[in-house]
C-alpha cells in the first residue's frame, strides 16, 4: 500500500461534552492511541471528531444526552482541521432553546461563519469509523448495512446525505397522503416524480461508490490478514439503474410508484425504493456470505473494508480520511494488531484508536502519541 496525503485534526477543543468540563488537544498528524479503562471517556473524543460532519456521530445520540452532567445545559465541539487543501475550523454547538426546548438543532459554524445546518459540514472532514456496534454488520438488520453504505457513500459525493434526506421526507409526505383517504392525485403525481429522480440518483451514487471501492478491495490490495472483500446493493431500484438509462429508470421508478399506490396504503408505507436496499458482502478468498464468518473473521473484513474505503476515498477526493477506531484491537490476535500498525503506519494517516489497555498498543511503531485517559484528562507519553 502506498502513502496517502491525508486530512487531519491538529487542534480539538471540548466545553462540557459528555464528561469532558474543557479540553485543549494538539495532537499529531499521524496514529494516535487512547487509552483507559471503560468509562474513562475515550469513546467521546471519537464522537466529538465524528459530530464534525453531518448527522449525529458515531453513536446517533440525541443532542441532550451529550451534555456533562453538572454542566450548564448544553456542549461545544470545536477543531482545527489541516490537509492538502488548507485548513479549516470547524465547530458544532448545542444548548436548549426556549421555542424547541430539547428538540433544538445544534450550530454549526465553518470558519468563524454560522451555517444553516449540518449539512454546511458535507465534506469538510472525511472520516470513516468502526465502533463495536459495527461488529454485528453483517449478521444484523439490513436498515444498519443501509446507513452504513450511505453514510460511505457520503464520503465520496457530499451531496448524497441530503438526497437520502430529501427522498424520505418526500416519502413521509406520500405516505400521509395515501393514508388521509382523500388522494390528491396531482399531488400524489407531482411527489413521486420528485422521488423517482432522486431515488435514482440515490441508487446511482451507490453504484458508483462501490465501483471506486472495489478497485482497493482486490486480492492484490488486500492480501494479508485482513481480507478482501465483494460488495454490491441489493434491491429493485438499483437494479433498474444498472440496466437503463437514467431517464428511462426514473419514468419506470415512478411507475411503480404510482401502480403501488393503493398497496403503499395498506401497507401503511412505500414499499419500493432505495429506502428497502441492502448492502451485500461476501468473504472473498472463501466465497461465503460475510455473516457466515467467525467473530475475528467479520472484524477482519471490517478492517479491510475501512482500509479500501481510505484508498479509494483518497483517489476520488485527494485526500484520505481521519479514521476513528474504537476498541479496534476487539477479537484481533497479535500478529493482525502488530499487522493493523504497520497497514495504518504505511498509510501515513491520522488514526485514533481505542483500547482498555496501553499494552494492546505495543508494537504500534515509534512516534505514535498515546493518551492515557481518566475520568476526562488525559495524560501523553511517546511510544
């Protein structure tokens, strides 16, 4: 694997987030190691990285649930982020508003400037994750590998997140509509000709995510411990995509829509469209489904795909992605730990990792900075 220039964080500032009071963190441009005992707060410093993007973090909390207890009702994210492209600061508040109560929006602000929402955040930090509720991927509900393709595809077309947001809001409109009992066809018409385009373009921009994918998850790129892979997008509407025209699988999308209304409405909801897709992944060099694979096995595959994703993710954007790997040395034996190090060394890029124990990083290569955390501080020593 070759060098990669990447993204990284240089400063991280933390006010009264989870249980953090304040933190100022310098760190390097390259592995970072925190470690600690469960509840040390390790964990949120990742999630403070990840709310730097849209959405909700790693962790999909609601905004209240960050604040630190005995704090004054509300949290601050703020971070200096450097890469081939320059540097850019990025913060993310929230606190309780009179109007909204718990239900407020949090602020975001780019370079000194208040956005509208998160979604001013889209590609301004690429990162890519793996906590332990990952772990279950493969063998969970199809829902989970669904948001986890997107949010992947998001990495490569920052536009993406806010079509998925577009299309389901545009689908709970169409699903009050059929269930009021009084169909407005026109307006029927008029909402599912707004969905068929974007579905379309929903369904087009995971083909073309996993097409830059797939050319890092090879045997000849993935040929160690963690192996390569087979990814595709299982559903209807992805189908109609690989095979016509985008026109003509837009005017065929809204067909179904329009045919499917009076079973939509029994159902209670839309019944077709990239909302029902499933990410599909097989074990490359045994040719099995991936939930078929032992507990270390899926990790593996884990670890290989996050590895392709910030290849490829470096192809398309020229910058890799920071990597947040949470308790990454779960279910991995030393000679993959000792194998990860050296993959994650030889990328050059900015990885924070997670573990229990300062010894599950031995061997991680000279000049890593690891944190020793406890109860909020941190404490660093050089390995």
């Amino acid at each position: 694997m070759t060098s990669l220039p990447s993204q990284h964080v240089t400063r991280l500032t933390l006010t009264d987030f989870r249980n953090y009071a304040s933190l100022r963190l310098d760190p390097g441009a390259g592995l970072i190691a925190l470690a600690g005992a469960n509840g040390a707060g390790k964990t949120n410093l990742l999630e403070a990285i990840s709310l730097l993007m849209p959405g909700r973090g790693l962790r999909g909390a609601e905004f209240p649930s960050l604040c630190r207890h005995g704090g004054k009702g509300g949290w601050a994210v703020s971070a200096i982020v450097d890469g081939p492209f320059g540097e850019t600061q990025l913060g993310t508040a929230w606190k309780e508003s009179e109007e909204q109560g718990p239900n407020a929006a949090r602020a975001v602000l780019v370079n000194g400037h208040l956005e509208k929402s998160s979604g001013a955040l889209a590609g301004l930090l690429r990162s890519v994750w793996l906590t332990p509720a990952l772990d279950r991927l493969f063998s969970g509900a199809a829902s989970d590998r669904r948001r986890y393709l997107d949010r992947m595809v998001a990495l490569f077309d920052v536009e993406h997140g806010a079509r998925v947001n577009a299309f389901e809001k545009l689908m709970r409109e169409r699903n009050a509509l059929l269930e009021s009992g009084s169909l407005d066809r026109a307006w029927a018409a008029s909402l599912e000709t707004q969905m068929a385009e974007l579905g379309v373009a929903i369904a087009a921009a995971r083909q073309q995510a996993l097409a830059n994918l797939g050319a890092y998850l090879t045997p000849e790129k993935l040929s160690g411990p963690f192996p390569w892979s087979k990814l595709a997008v299982e559903g209807e509407l992805e189908a109609l995509v690989a095979s016509l025209p985008a026109l003509a699988a837009e005017d065929e999308y809204r067909k179904l829509l329009m045919d499917g209304r009076a079973v939509d409405r029994a159902a209670g909801r839309t019944l077709q469209g990239p909302h029902r897709s499933d990410l599909i992944v097989h074990h490359g060099p045994k040719d099995i489904p991936a939930s078929e694979g032992s507990t270390g096995e899926q990790k593996a595959l884990l670890i290989g795909l996050i590895l392709a994703q910030a290849q490829a993710i470096r192809a398309v954007t020229g910058a890799a992605p920071v990597l947040l790997l949470d308790e990454v040395s779960a279910h991995l034996d030393k000679a993959r730990r000792q194998a990860l190090f050296a993959l994650l060394q030889s990328l050059q890029l900015q990885v924070w990792m997670t573990g229990t124990e300062a010894e599950l990083f031995d061997g991680i290569g000279r000049g890593t900075v690891v944190y020793q955390v406890e109860n909020g501080h941190l404490s660093e020593s050089q390995k």
